[in-house]
C-alpha cells in the first residue's frame, strides 16, 4: 500500500453518488483501507446508480438515499465528517442536450447546495470534486493541461465548469479545502451496461458482452485516454491524502492515446467479435463531439506522484470478465428499459424530487 494511504484509517469519509459507477468503487477501497464510509446518494433517474454496486462491503458502509441538496437530511453527516469525496452527477451528454435544465439541477444548483451547507457547517474541509475534461471542449491543443481555456460543447460540460468553478471559489474564499480532478473516459467494473446514454466505452462493453459489432461514428480516427477505473480511483484518494495541495485542478488521463478504431478493435478481438464498422455521424452527436482528445497529467504525477497504471488491453479484459459473471443482470436482460435511449420520465423535474424523498 502506498504509506500516504495508511491515513484512511478510521477517517470519517461521505462519498456522495457512492451507488454509481466511479463513487461505489472508490467506496469499496476507503473500506479496505479502514475508512468508515457514509455514500449520500438518490439514485437518480438515468444515471448509474445500483445497489448491488456496493455488494462487497454493504455490512460496513452506510447508506443515505438523500440528494446532495437536500441539505437538512445531511447536516449531521457533514458535521462529524473528516473529508469529503463528491461523485454526484450525470454523466451524460445526450441527456443533458435533451433536457438541460435537468441537468443544471444534477450538475450545478445542487452542488452549490451541497457546497453551501460543507462551508456552513465543516468550514475548512477538504472536498475531492468528480470534473470533467468535458469543460475543455474542442481542445485547442494536445495534450489538455489545465491552463486550457473552458470551452464546453454541451449543456453537461457548462453545467460541470460551474460546479468546478464553485469548488474553486469557495477553495479560493478559503472556506473549503476544495480540490477538483477533470476526469478523461472512465472505463470498469461497475458501468452501468443496462442505462442507455453512458458515453461510448459502456455502449462497447453492452455490445462486447453480447459479441455484437461495435461501431464508430466517424472516420476512428479520434483520439481517447481511457483511464481504467482503479487508476482513477487512485487519484482521488491520493487528492484526499495529501495534506497541502499545491493545486487545486488535476486533469487525470489514461496511459495511451489510441484512436477510436483501435480502441474498438482492440475490445472486438478481446471479445471474440466481429470487426468493427465505420459510421457517419447522427448529427445530434456530432454537434457535441470534441474531435481527439489527450490530457495532459503531468501536474498530478509531479505534485502528488500519481500515474496511470493499467493499459487499455488488460482493463478492458478485466472489466469483460467482471460483467461476464453476470451478464444477464448486467444487462438488465429480465427488467429490459428502453431501448432507444430516451426516457420520458426524466423530462419531469419532480421525478428528481421523488427520487430524492
Ligand atoms: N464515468 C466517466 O467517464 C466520467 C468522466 C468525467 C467525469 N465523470 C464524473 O464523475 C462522477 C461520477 O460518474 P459515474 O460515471 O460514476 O456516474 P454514475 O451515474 O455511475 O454515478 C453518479 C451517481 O450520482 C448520483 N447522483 C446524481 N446526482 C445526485 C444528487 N443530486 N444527489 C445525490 N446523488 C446524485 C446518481 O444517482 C449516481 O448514482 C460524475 O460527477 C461525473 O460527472 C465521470
């Protein structure tokens, strides 16, 4: 174990959206580590949160199925917390174009509120913020570092570069040791395969489990990091270790650029599937594509000694082995959702409110 992580021990930690892909994963480390873990999360209509995501270490973690701003419902569990680590959010672009005041909701008022009531209530504490490379848009240069100007291309990532603006205020007004790692693609155990809408990796994961033929849209030539969920889990305890931050923006990436069709290839191969197939663009998707992208992690190797470990190959064979066990609940093949990605209930804001109460 790495010795900075040793200070996990016995630490009071809130993981909010701890049922969802990313949060329930760190979860499950800051328990092998000794950490005791409150998750704050309402599992929220569309986005990855699932039970059973917790399975391994549900008997020593606690579960709050409240939204991050329902702020009296948390008061006391901010209080006695030691360090905060904030994964509530929706991931997705395509639902955040379809109903974008539902994301504002999700991505930006609801933090303010959490963040609100951590400055009222725990003023000075240490909060880790789930951001995304989504805020620099069309990059203007590779690889993406952190002077890299916000230039979102969808409701999403100028929903997400408020929050991070947030973080980064109430860090800067010296009320909250806030710190916020700009996420690249995510990749695992634990993506939810069932949700339509979760970015392309989970569409190839779904498509992998059943030996479908994984598309592109485009030429494939577009360039992805992948990080491999560990490795991003890494980073966030590493952000939430280390006592004086010299930053306050990590951008995190994967150990490769790879360009789409080899990143589809390679999964095609590692299934046993067919080749994969170019596509044109559906135009809603291209308007929001952001052409290559690359982060550029250099802050966070040299100020808090973090890299990315896993390479695309063995990541992605380990998470096909993990939804393999269970392929048939991982793709919701007995409670089938909808198929075409568009779920009319999150059109109504008061189903965020129900999901919540
Ligand atoms: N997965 C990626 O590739 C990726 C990339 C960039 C950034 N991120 C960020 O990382 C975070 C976690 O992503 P993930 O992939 O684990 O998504 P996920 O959908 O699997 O998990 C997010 C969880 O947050 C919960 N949630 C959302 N809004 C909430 C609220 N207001 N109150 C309480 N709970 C709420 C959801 O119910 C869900 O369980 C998100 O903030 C996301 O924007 C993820």
């Amino acid at each position: 174990m790495n010795n900075i992580l040793r200070c996990y021990q016995g630490k009071r930690t809130l993981v909010t959206g701890g049922l969802g892909f990313i949060g329930s994963s760190l979860a499950i480390r800051l328990v092998e580590l000794g950490a005791r873990v409150t998750v704050v999360d309402s599992s929220v209509p569309g986005c990855g949160a699932d039970e059973a995501n917790l399975k391994p270490v549900r008997d020593s973690v606690a579960v709050l199925y409240r939204d991050i701003a329902d702020t009296s419902a948390l008061e006391n569990h901010i209080r006695s917390a030691d360090l905060v680590f904030n994964l509530a959010g929706e991931v997705s672009h395509t639902h955040s174009m379809k109903w974008p005041r539902r994301d504002a909701e999700l991505n930006a008022l609801a933090q303010l509120r959490f963040l609100e009531s951590c400055a009222r209530l725990r003023p000075g504490i240490r909060i880790v913020y789930a951001g995304t490379r989504q805020v620099y848009g069309r990059p203007r240069y590779l690889p993406v570092d952190e002077n890299h100007p916000f230039c979102p291309v969808d409701f999403n990532g100028i929903h997400k570069a408020v929050a991070i603006q947030y973080h980064l205020l109430y860090a800067e007004l010296g009320k909250l040791d806030a710190v916020v790692l700009n996420l690249t693609n995510i990749y695992g155990p634990r993506m939810a395969l069932w949700e339509p809408c979760q970015g392309f990796l989970s569409v190839f994961l779904r498509r992998m489990l059943q030996r479908q033929q994984l598309q592109i849209f485009g030429d494939g030539s577009q360039l992805r990091d992948p990080l491999y969920v560990d490795d991003a889990v890494e980073a966030f305890l590493l952000a939430g270790a280390v006592p004086q931050l010299p930053s306050r923006l990590y951008n995190l990436g994967g150990p490769q650029a790879l360009g789409l069709i080899q990143i589809a290839e390679t999964c095609s191969r590692i299934a046993g599937g067919p080749p994969p197939a170019l596509r044109p663009f559906p135009p809603d998707h291209k308007q929001i594509d952001i052409g290559n992208y690359r982060a550029d992690w250099t802050r966070i190797r040299t100020e808090l000694g973090w890299q990315p470990r896993t390479l695309f190959s063995e990541g992605i064979s380990r998470a096909l082995l993990f939804y393999q066990a269970e392929p048939r609940y991982h793709l919701r093949l007995d409670d089938p959702g909808p198929a075409c990605g568009v779920r009319d209930e999150l059109q109504d804001p008061l189903n965020l409110r129900r999901a919540a109460s």
